[in-house]
C-alpha cells in the first residue's frame, strides 16, 4: 500500500519510487510479480501518470523492475547481502586525534614547508596565467588531456635552465613533469628492479622519501652522514640493492654537501653494483655565499642517476609541481608501463612555469630568494651570538633552516613545548632519524621561510626567555 505525504519536501515521484523499492527488498513485493499499471496507480493516488512513470523509470534505471512490452513492470530478482555492515564502536575502535595546540597561540612558525606571502611572484603569475591562457586557447590546449611526460614548452625551457645552472645534460625526452619529489619517486619505485627491493637511505634523511619506499614495498636500509656528506665507504660492496637515494647538494637535515672525492665514489658504486642514485636537488639553488655547485647527474657517465626536482622551494608547494629525469636505460620502461597515464599537472601552471624560466623572471625570482634568506639567516645568527656557547647551529649558507643543538643534555619534546608557551613553533629532529636513539636529543629543526626579517630578534628573544634554564 502506497502512501503520499503531501506536505513533505520530498517529490512525490520519490516517495512511490521509494515505498517500491522497499517492499522489493523486504520481499513484500516477490521476483516476477507486476507492478500495477502507471495509469491504474495514478487514479488510485490521484496524481498525475507521469508522476507515476516518473518512479517507474527510476526503478527501471536502477535494476529492480523491467519493463515487458504487452504485460507491464516486472519485479526482477535482487539479491540478498549476506554480510551487515557492523557499526564502529565510538571508543578503542578509532585512535583519538592527537591534541593540538590552536593555531592563535602560534605566533612564528618557523617551519621550512611554507614561505611568507610576499616570496610568491604574484604579479606575474598573474601577468603570465593571462597570456597563457590565451596562448592555450590559440594553440586548442586548452581543454585536451596532455602527454604523460608534461608540456613540452616547460620541457625545453626547463632543460635549457638545469642546463646552465646545474650542468645537467640529456634530452627533453628524458624530462618528466610530475606532482613533485614523491611522486617523482614513486615513478622510480615502479620501474626499479622488480627482484631487488632495497634502496639505501641517508642516516638522517628525508623522511617523506622513507615512506613512499614502504608504501611500494620497498625495504630500506640506512648508510651514516658526516660533514662531507654520505659516507660512501660504508655502502656494502655486493648487494641486492636497486638503488642509493641521496641529497649530495645539501643533505637533508644535516646542510652537508657531498664532496667531489665522494661524488665519483658514489657513481663507481653504482657502475659497479647495477644499481641507480636517486639524486634529490631538492633546493640546491638557494646558496648564499657562493654559486649552486653541480648536480651529481652532470659528471655521470653510465647513465646511473635519476635526476629529482622541485618548484615547492623556489615558487611554492601548493603549484604541485616537480620534475624527474630518466638515464636512457630506464626510459623505454617508463614509456611502456605508463603508457596510458596522461600527466597530473594543471597544463596552466606548466606554461606559466615555462614562461617565467623563458623571460628570465624566475632566474630574478632566485637570485631575490637567495637575498632575503641570506638576510633572514644571518639575523637569526646574530641574534643568536650572545648564547653561541650554549647552542651549536649547523648551517652552510644554504637552504631555509638551520640545525640548532643544546650543549646542555635536553629533551626535544621539552624545548618545543616550551618554545610554543612563547609563541613560537620549532621542530623536533627525531622524525629524519629511522634510529631514533641515535638521533642527538637536544637537537631542533628551525626554518626561516615563513618568518619575516622585522619579526626575527622578537622570535629569538621569546626563544631565549623559553630556554633561560638551559642557555
């Protein structure tokens, strides 16, 4: 028995069709019955017959009644869920959220993974999204998948860029645009050897590298750092290893850059093991004192690096933008297993990208970048020069952070707590270590990246009034 309610929201059409479907699933209504006749109904609700055929069709579409031509709508066969969905439970089932401190209590922030506003070249990009907009439209770009491998406009001009200022050689063909350093990453995972799945890791290291490896099934094995960067004697000498994933420009956390000695080591190890260095260059043009050094890909000669990239450092994160480059071996795989991928980068952005690397606004755009950290960095130093006794601060002129360890022995946890009574947010450094006992305890992670230069000697006086008990 149908029933209308008139003077709910609902559309009448919706209420029949519902009532229906319910005594199909409840078995009210058998498999093989017929429907009454939609005009029939209709005088029955006294509605219109298109209200009728309106619920009709809806449960034609959906699969509980077919049509018969000569006999009307005939109830099909549904069948039954022999599993019921289970509630969760409100308590041990679901880990509570981790309580965080409310964003107003933060007043500096000093992380590296954000810039302050004003870095952004908004007048630009803006400038450029206008003309690129049009150059899409004239070129019928505009609203076409494009090639999985990214624009080939952004291709040229960023080659001809990591060309001149990180000596890398190889073909546009060899490019990839990507999402960024992880997903450029979990590209390489995918066509690493298929029967050797260990990668060798930087001790500490780049923990969101760490888990794409885990998240591809990937185990991974960790070689130590010292001043001069990886410490390539430690790399076993015959191994099932596929790959060496390093940071030899500025190695993350630690600021060390890899020495020349070790660069050709690295490469001899490779060359001599059939394994790849996964080369992270992560923010290698942002050197202060002296001119970027070149990449690892530039003096390889057996076709052993994967060349990893990114705008998030120079431009921003939120563009999503990175990029990789394949040794020739590895290419023909690349096109084959992603054949039928199409690129996950807003075309836009690619040709905005392209056009300030072809007007010569982004080579501006760092060497304004590399003015403003180099202030912030030093101001951070000098502020900090009356307790340099206490605290050690590693820091080679590169980047938009710096290490700063306590002298005294102090927990992380209690440094960071009590900085952010202050007003000021720091980072603990245990997250890079896999050992995490090996990870130094008083030691913090400080970025200067979304801190602006008239904001700093305030910053560093709530951070000393923090620490008074260990400064």
């Amino acid at each position: 028995m149908i029933t209308l309610n008139r003077q709910s929201s609902d559309p009448l059409y919706m209420q029949i069709y519902t009532q229906i479907k319910n005594e199909i699933l409840n078995g009210t209504l058998k498999e093989g019955q017929v429907l009454t006749g939609s005009r029939g109904l209709a005088g029955i609700l006294g509605i219109s017959r298109n209200t009728v055929d309106g619920a009709y069709s809806q449960l034609v579409a959906e699969g509980y009644v077919t049509p018969r031509k000569g006999v009307g709508c005939i109830v099909m066969k549904v069948p039954e869920l022999t599993v019921s969905r289970k509630r969760l439970k409100k308590d041990a089932t679901i880990p509570p959220a981790p309580t965080i401190k409310k964003e107003s209590s933060v007043i500096y922030d000093l992380t590296n993974s954000s810039h302050t506003s004003d870095l952004f070249p908004k007048r630009l990009w803006k400038r450029y999204t206008v003309e690129c907009l049009d150059r899409l439209e004239k070129e019928t770009k505009i609203s076409s998948y494009q090639d999985k491998q990214g624009e080939l406009y952004l291709r040229k001009n960023l080659l001809a860029y990591l060309e001149r200022i990180r000596g890398v050689h190889c073909d546009e063909n060899q490019m990839i645009i990507t999402s960024g350093i992880q997903q450029s990453l979990d590209h390489s995972c995918k066509l690493l050897s298929p029967t050797q799945r260990t990668v060798l890791m930087e001790e500490p290291g780049f923990h969101k590298a760490l888990a794409v490896f885990h998240n591809n099934g990937i185990s991974v094995q960790t070689v130590s750092v010292d001043e001069s960067g990886l410490v390539v004697s430690k790399l076993p000498q015959s191994s099932n290893v596929c790959a060496v994933y390093a940071t030899p420009s500025h190695q993350f956390p630690t600021g060390a850059t890899l020495s020349v000695s070790r660069r050709y080591e690295l490469l001899e190890w490779a060359h001599k093991n059939n394994a790849f260095i996964l080369e992270d260059d992560f923010d290698s043009e942002l050197r202060y004192y002296s001119k970027p050094i070149p990449s690892l890909q530039s003096i390889d000669r057996s076709d052993c690096v994967i060349y990893l990239g990114t705008f998030s450092k120079t431009l921003s994160p939120s563009i999503r933008m990175g990029y990789m480059i394949l040794p020739p071996q590895l290419l023909k795989g690349y096109l084959e297993k992603f054949e039928e991928y199409n690129s996950t980068v807003p075309l836009l952005n690619q040709y905005v990208v392209a056009r300030l690397i072809e007007t010569g606004q982004y080579d501006r755009h760092v060497r304004r970048l590399n003015h403003i950290f180099r202030k912030r960095l030093e101001c951070f130093l000098a502020e900090l020069a009356d307790v340099r006794d206490k605290v050690e601060i590693s820091s080679n002129g590169t980047g938009q952070y710096f290490l700063l360890r306590f002298s005294q022995n102090v927990e992380q946890k209690k440094l960071i707590e009590k900085a952010l009574e202050h007003g000021v947010r720091v980072y603990s450094t245990m997250q890079f270590w896999q050992e995490k006992a090996a990870c130094p305890p008083g030691m913090l992670f400080l970025g200067f990246s979304k801190i602006a230069l008239e904001d700093i000697p305030d910053c560093v006086k709530r951070l000393k009034d923090a620490w008074k008990a260990w400064l």
